[in-house]
C-alpha cells in the first residue's frame, strides 16, 4: 500500500509542479492579458472569485517535496511570493516614504519662504448594500474628512446628514459632502451605450490651496456574469456586453483626468487593480491602497473572500500621508479615506 502511495506521488510530482507554475504565471500575467471574448470569462473568474485557491495548491507541493529536484524545492518559495501576490497582499511602496520625506523637507523650507503647504483628505463608500445614517454620520464627524463621496446612495437624505458639512449634492445614488465649495462640470450617464444611470459626475473643488479636479465613479459591475459562474451558465454575448461597457466607461474617466494637475478619481470601480482595463486606463495615476497599504485590503467582501475594487487615486501633485480601509460599517463594501498633503 504504502510503495503504490509513493509510485502514485512521484508520477503526480512533476506534472502538478508544472501546473502549479503556469498557474502562478498565468494570474501574474493579469494585468497584460489581451482583449479577447474568448477570455472574458476566465479573466472574471480570476479577478473576482477566491483568489486562495492559488496559494492553497502551492501549499499543496510541499506533499511531494521527496519527489522534487533541490532547486525546485527552492522555486516554491518564489511560487509562494507571486500567490501571495495574487492574493493582493501588499506591501507599502519604497517610493512612497521618499516623496513622503522629500515633501516635508520642502514644506519645511517652503515655511521660512512664505509658501503655503496644505492638506485634504477624502473618504470614498459605497453604501447600496448596507449602511445606516448613524454609521454614516459617525463617518463625518469621527474621521472629519475634507470631501465625503457616496455610491449607491438613493436610499438617503444627504441633506439630512452630515451637519458639519455646508455642501452637498446628489445625483442619482453618486454623492458628495464637502467642507469646499464646488462647482459640477460634467456627468456621464449610461444612455451613452443605451444603458441606465449615471456612471461618474465630475467637479472641481475650491480648496484654500487651489482647485481640485475631483471624479466621483461607479462602473459597472461584472456581477451577471459572475453569477452565470456560479450557475454553470456561460453567456459569451453577455460578458463580451458587459466587458465592452466596462472598457468604454474607464476610457471617458481616463481621457478626462489626462494632462491635468491636482486630480482625484475615487469610487467603486468594480474592477480590481490587476484587470487590464484598470492598467490601460488609469496606471497614469497613482493609487492609494496600492501605494501605502499594508496587508490585505479588501474592500467588497463576500461569504467565501473579499476583493479590492475601491480606490483612490491621485495625480503626482499631491502627497499621500495615509490611506485606510474602514471595518467599522456595515455593508458589503468598506469606506476607503486616504490624506493627502499639497505643498505650492
């Protein structure tokens, strides 16, 4: 018994090893993957399912460790770095604590010269699958962001909460609360593509620094075809739909942040940040959680995993100090705040 147990791990050793690496270079590969309908669904299943499943099976290997080569073996380990990559698990970027320190130095002598340095910061939520006014209010008051940005928020008065706050508006669930003045510039509806709703609203925001071209967004989730997935339905009609309203949704938001300074995008983007619509849009911008993060930081959560489809992202002229993901709120997705320093 135990000779026909070791026959069948040694004939399954190199083949499961192999599989195990085109897996792991198959998700790193994530973010260049071409478009193509063939590839629709598998990029969603990808991108939004567990993604634990990756390190679970590299895991696995070590249970034909006799069977593999010494330098195999050692191999593992770098399969081990890319699942946890996979997994999203981050570490704070090196260039971050760079600009960080350069900043302060240069607002340092920016004070003996009379030039002003300055701070903002903005919490963006999607609120549609949970939140009540008392968490929300406790946002406001507790934390005291600049600039408050709701998704999905046709269920509340705005008006109502955040007393703090002197200006408000809402258009059709996008919302924003705001200790500045600002001024709507433009909205992009769905009807563009024969869709429903509204997809971004943009402003520019009077900050005692300067102007501040704001977005704030909400894409179309790939959720139809995630649940075909789950129902062992595979429309490639509908995913080649969904996919082509998703890219063309990214591609007016990308081409309006373009050539502009003090810029922020902020919403549920319904894509995480290794999609390939992500990296051909907005990888012109720098991105909150991905640049300061710290561990994992899902922001939509589920019964089995979580996955980050939430961000904040901002132009080069801005400083990022921090940046959170908040657990402390009901719902399915969780609030991301983020503080950013500006110096003139």
């Amino acid at each position: 018994m135990k000779n026909s147990m070791r026959s069948i791990l040694q004939r399954l050793s190199q083949p499961y090893f192999i599989f195990c690496c085109f897996m792991c270079l198959l998700v790193t590969l994530l973010p260049w993957w071409p478009t193509n309908e063939v590839l629709i669904i598998p990029k969603y299943a990808l991108l939004f399912g567990p993604r634990w499943w990756l390190l679970v099976c590299v895991i696995s290997l070590f249970v034909f460790w006799r069977y593999l080569s010494k330098r195999q073996l050692q191999f593992c380990s770098f399969l081990i770095l890319l699942s946890l990559n996979y997994l999203d698990f981050q570490l704070p970027s090196v260039a971050s604590y760079f600009s960080t320190s350069t900043s302060t130095s240069t607002s340092t002598s920016a004070s003996t010269s009379t030039s002003i340095s300055s701070e903002i910061s903005i919490l963006s939520a999607n609120i549609g699958g949970g939140g009540s006014k008392n968490e929300l209010d406790s946002i406001g008051f507790s934390m005291e962001p600049d600039i408050i940005l709701l998704q999905e928020a046709r269920r509340i008065g705005v008006s109502k909460l955040f007393n703090d706050y002197n200006f408000k508006e809402c258009i059709s669930g996008l919302c924003i609360v705001s200790k500045y003045p600002f001024k709507q510039v433009k909205v992009l509806s769905r009807k563009l593509f024969q869709g429903w709703g509204i997809f971004a609203v943009f402003y520019e925001v009077e900050t005692q620094f300067g102007m501040v071209s704001l977005a704030n967004v909400h894409f179309e989730t790939p959720r139809s075809v995630l649940m075909g997935l789950i129902y062992r339905t595979f429309d490639f009609s509908l995913a080649t739909t969904i996919e082509s309203n998703r890219q063309f949704e990214a591609e007016l938001v990308s081409l309006w942040s373009q050539n502009k300074s003090h810029t922020l995008i902020a919403g549920d983007f319904n894509m995480p940040e290794d999609e390939n619509t992500y990296q051909r849009n907005f990888t012109h911008l720098n991105n909150a959680i991905g640049t300061k993060g710290f561990g994992f930081n899902a922001t939509k959560h589920t019964v089995w995993h979580g996955v980050r489809i939430d961000h904040v992202l901002y132009s080069d002229d801005f400083t990022l100090k921090t940046v959170d993901v908040i657990e402390s709120i009901n719902g399915d997705h969780r609030p991301v705040i983020a503080t950013f320093s500006v110096g003139n």
